[in-house]
C-alpha cells in the first residue's frame, strides 16, 4: 500500500482514490488524477464521473479526436472551466502552442486552439467540466483522515473507456486488502 509522501508536489501526476468512508457525493468511490500539487493546493480531475451531455453537443469541433465514451466529464465540484486532457502519440512530437505538458505524454490542450492543429499529434483526449480544487494543506488534511489512497496511475486509467469501473479496476490490481475492498458494494448495509 502506498503511503502519503511528506514532500509537498510529489502527489502531481498521483491517484487519488477514494476509501469507503468517504460519502461526499462529489467524491465517493472516485478516482481523481492529480494535476497539480504544492504549498498553495491542489488540483485535480475525477477520472470516472462522466455525464450525460456529449461532446458533439458541447464542443462539436472536439468530438472526432475525443476518446470513448465520448460524453463531457464531471472533472469535480468547481464548475469554473474546461480542462482538456490528452495524451500524444509521443513525447517528442508536440505542438508548438495550444498543448501544456503535464507529465511523460500527457498534458491538457488549450480549448480554444483550432482542433485540425493539434489532431496531428493527440493520442487520446478527454474533456471535463470543472475540476476537484483542494486549497493549502487540505489534500494532506483528507490523507490524515484517512479519506484517499494515494495510487499510482497507469496509462488506461486516464483514458478508461469503462469509467464506471475505474474505482474497481485500480483497488483490484493493487491486490491484497485493496483487492478485497473493491468487492465491496456500494452500499453494505444493503447487502
């Protein structure tokens, strides 16, 4: 199992998956990959909320390079803006403008860039509506109280094209106690 480290900004680029006892409604058995972290706060994406609304009604001119399924992601409670995730097919070949690197291959595209420009070179992209945003100390506060694991990604939990599965998918590869805990249903008492 993976610890929360003591240096601030090694969380960037981390999982955080949501343990049982949290029943925020924003969070619960969510899985959020971290954009940004430091001493002023964190932010975040929830990787498998998607919502109803597609992208060919919400940003038409994105929906061709936009991976399955292809619907508008709830990103967290902060409804301020759309952030657009997208992986290149490598890390050497990257647009001159619009694309913001993140880590390795990943980073997010600049909405307003025209989308015949940066296509040569996306991947995979994903698009979200708001975000998870912690302020300073707040992320560290939730690990204290035992709110998150903290996991490390791999490639298809970004892009899952079962985001409804995600929460399950990343505690049963861990194995041991967190494979047993994906088991779980959502509501045990009902069980």
């Amino acid at each position: 199992m993976y610890d929360m480290p003591d240096v601030l900004g090694v969380l960037q680029g981390m999982l955080l998956v949501a343990k049982p006892g949290l029943v925020d409604p924003n969070f619960s058995r969510s899985v959020v990959l971290l954009l940004a972290h430091g001493d002023q706060g964190a932010l975040g994406l929830v990787l498998n909320r998607p919502s109803p609304a597609p992208v060919t009604t919400a940003l038409p001119e994105w929906a061709e390079l936009a991976s399955p399924p292809r619907t508008v992601f709830v990103g967290g409670p902060v409804v301020e803006g759309t952030i657009c995730l997208a992986r290149l097919k490598s890390e050497v070949a990257v647009p001159a403008s619009g694309y913001l690197a993140l880590q390795g291959a990943l980073g997010t595209v600049d909405l307003d860039t025209d989308p015949s420009f940066v296509a040569p070179w996306i991947e995979r992209l994903r698009i979200f509506a708001g975000y998870a945003g912690w302020g300073a100390g707040q992320v560290e506060d939730e690990l204290a109280q035992d709110a998150w694991w903290v996991l490390p990604p791999v490639d298809e939990d970004v892009f899952a094209a079962e985001p409804a599965t995600l929460w399950k998918a990343v505690l049963r590869r861990q194995g041991g106690r967190l494979a047993v805990v994906s088991a779980l249903p959502p509501e045990p008492s009902l069980n």
